[in-house]
C-alpha cells in the first residue's frame, strides 16, 4: 500500500465538508459538540508549528484523498493528535495503515515527538485501534478517555508488521 501524506491547503475544504456532514464521522470526533461547516476554514488555518496533513492513498485507478491528521504542536516536543477518514472508508482497515504511516512520517519529522489525544468513550473502534497503535491511557473522563503516545509504544509489534506492508511519503503541495 503506498501513502502519500500532503500539506492541507484551502483546497482540501471541499474533502473535509464531506467528513464533516456526516452525523457519524462529527459525532465520533466531536460528540455532541460537533464542527460547523463555518469553521473548517479555522480548522485548516496555518500555524508555523502545526502540521496539518490530507492523506492520500494510491490505488490502480490512481491516487484518493482518504483522510487527514493533524498534529497540534502544544510544547517543546508534546503534539495532540487529531484524524480521520472519510466515511466511505469507515470500517475498512485502511485507518490502521493511515494511521502507521502518519505517525510514522511525523516521527521521520521529530524523531522525539509524543502525543495525545481524547477518544469518546462511544468511539470503541478508535480506542481499539490507538491502544494497538502504542497509546496509552492516562486519563479518564465521564465521556473520554485520554491517551498519550510515545516512540518506544509506537514500535510495538502491530505497527511493524504494518510497516512492512506500506510505502509513505510526504508529498509536495504544489
């Protein structure tokens, strides 16, 4: 399988107002509290240290936009981490190989780099999914659970046999 990983631009808000008008792909990132179709310029805007990321896949009719990561720079070498793929791609197990290639990209990027996020208690497939990527739970809320990531996690056994199976690379924007 071979990813491309390409800077977000205001190119990319067409494919994130489809991620984001449907009910399911906003209520597993955002719950009850979900984006406004108004925000997504925000959403995307730049910042000199964040990395805002579309994912693409190459398949035999050519190359896809499939999802997009964000890695929201908080301190020093500490991100949160926050994707998704599109709907049409939901519970096809391309978001494990997405997921291997981004976070392996950024490591090539940071080599020191750790991450968290929040995963809604209702969202079991994405709880299942980062604990098997290396996260681990730190903290846990009425309706979440906080999750933290580090480079020695993220070598498991699970993202190398991934690895083995993807080609990545980050692509030009141009």
């Amino acid at each position: 399988m071979k990813w491309y990983l390409k800077q977000t631009t205001k190119s990319n808000l067409s494919f994130y107002a489809e991620c984001f008008q449907n009910r399911e792909f906003q209520y597993m990132l955002y719950g009850d509290c979900p984006l406004r179709l108004s925000q997504l310029d925000d959403y995307i805007s730049k910042n000199n240290k964040d990395y805002k990321f579309v994912i693409l896949l190459e398949k035999d009719a050519g190359i896809i936009t499939i999802g997009f990561v964000h890695f929201y720079h908080n301190f020093d070498n500490q991100y949160t981490y926050v994707g998704g793929i599109h709907p049409d791609f939901f519970n096809s197990g391309l978001g494990a190989s997405a997921s291997v290639a981004a976070l392996s990209l950024f490591y090539e990027i940071n080599r020191q780099a750790s991450f968290d996020t929040a995963i809604y208690k209702h969202n079991l497939r994405s709880l299942r999914l980062h604990l098997a990527i290396g996260f681990i739970i730190t903290k846990e809320t009425k309706d979440m659970y906080m999750l933290l990531l580090n480079k020695e996690n993220f070598n498991n056994k699970f993202v190398l046999n991934i690895k083995k199976r993807i080609f990545y690379q980050l692509i030009s924007t141009e």
